[in-house]
C-alpha cells in the first residue's frame, strides 16, 4: 500500500493531466520505443515551437485520467511506452509532426488520439495530419474571397479606362 503523500501525489497528477486533456482541442498518443535522445530533443523542440506540449506520461496515470472523460476509448492502446501531444489551439500541428516523425522512425508508432472531445483512430489523425495548417487553410480563403473583388474591381477600372478615352476625343 503506497504512503498517503506518494497517493496525494499521483491524484494530482491525475488532476492536472485531466484538466490538460480537457483544455486540448486536439491529442495524440504516440508508442516512442527506440528514439534517440538526439531525435526525441528535435521533436520536441519542433513540438514546442508550434504550440505542443509533449511529454511522457504512464499508462496507469493516463488510463485514470481519462476515466469518466468522452475520450475513454483510448484506454484500449494504453500498453508499452506511451508520450502524448497536447494541442489547445491548432488542430493539425499535433498530428503533422508526430506522424511525419513516425514515417522516419520505424519504432515510433501513432497509438491513437482525439479531436474535440471525441476519440480518434489512427486513421483519423494520419487523415488529421494530411490537411494544411490553419494559417494555410485562412490564406487559401482569403484567395477565394478576394478573386471575385478583384476581378470586379479590374471590370470596373475597364470602364473608366474605356469612358475616359471617349470623353478625350
């Protein structure tokens, strides 16, 4: 039987990991077995840069920490080495980099994760990781919005030019 503080200790941690899980638009659970230091330091540097946090947590903690949660489902992939990637504002950056490193290293595997409060496959955070970023997907909008104003606006101009030569003759 563990002492009372090693006890409170772990509740809490269980706490501040549900209270994460909660808060995180997106979440990916990843297998980190064979990773070097020198690649798991460039991951997570590249993780932190783009608004991730990432660390290593136990399978039992992580287990109690989504009791009860709508994310429980991932329980079923908590075994061997486990590392989670949390995401509260970018939907995509999470999956994109973990599984653009799991492409590159063979023993990095994808387990599971989830996506606004709801399980997801693997499938589904590879299909996740496929789609731009949000910065990208904002752009490419703004183009699709701006073509017509533009083509507007040049049709406008066309007929000024146009009256503006016969009202000079």
């Amino acid at each position: 039987m563990p002492n009372a503080s090693v006890l409170e200790k772990k509740q809490q941690q269980v706490a501040e990991l549900k209270e994460k899980i909660e808060s995180a638009v997106t979440g990916v659970i990843v297998d980190y077995k064979g990773t070097n230091v020198t690649d798991d330091t460039a991951l997570r540097k590249e993780l932190r840069e783009n608004g991730v946090e990432y660390f290593v947590v136990k399978n039992t903690i992580l287990s109690r920490a989504v009791e009860g949660t709508s994310v429980e489902d991932v329980k079923s992939v908590l075994e061997g080495t486990t590392a989670l990637a949390l995401s509260k504002e970018d939907y995509t950056a999470a999956a994109r980099i973990l599984c653009k490193f799991a492409e590159s290293h063979e023993n990095f595997k994808i387990k599971s994760g989830f996506l606004d409060g709801k399980s997801a496959d693997v499938a589904t955070i590879e299909a996740l990781a496929k789609l731009p970023s949000k910065e990208v997907l904002l752009a490419t909008v703004c183009n699709v919005f701006q073509a017509p104003i533009s083509a507007f606006a040049r049709a406008v101009q066309a007929i000024v030019d146009k009256n503006g030569s016969a009202d000079a003759e």
